[in-house]
C-alpha cells in the first residue's frame, strides 16, 4: 500500500503544547498515518493513506488553534 506526504506551514506555534494540540487535530483526519511538527520551520509533514483535501487540513489546524499558511507539497 502506497502513501502520501505533504508538508504545510502552520503559524503560531511555539511550544510543545503547540506541536501536541497540531498532532492531535491532525492526527484525527481519516487515512492520516504520521504527523511530524518541525517547530522551528513551523512546517507540518503529514502521512497518509491518500492524499488529504485541503479545507479539512486547515480545520484540523483551526480547531487546535493555529493557522494554516499555505501548502507547499
């Protein structure tokens, strides 16, 4: 079974609690297999089954509290 992996770029995020709440909302999305939070970059690489549809990203983001910049892969 193959995967997916796209990056996005979260702002407002500076703590662990940060990349706890990211990890967690993220983490919840169907097919999502692996979210890794790089603090300082603000970068967010997210593994999935298939690939993810963008507005349920940015509410996954939204709901832990941060914003969704844009996605760069």
């Amino acid at each position: 079974m193959s995967t997916t992996t796209a990056t996005y770029a979260v702002t407002g995020m500076s703590c662990q609690h940060c990349i706890d709440a990211v990890t967690a909302e993220v983490g919840r999305l169907v097919g999502v297999e692996q979210v890794q939070v790089d603090l300082p970059t603000g970068e967010v690489t997210v593994t999935s089954a298939a690939p993810l549809a963008l507005h349920e990203v940015r509410a996954a983001v939204d709901e832990a509290g941060y914003d969704l910049a844009e996605a760069e892969s």
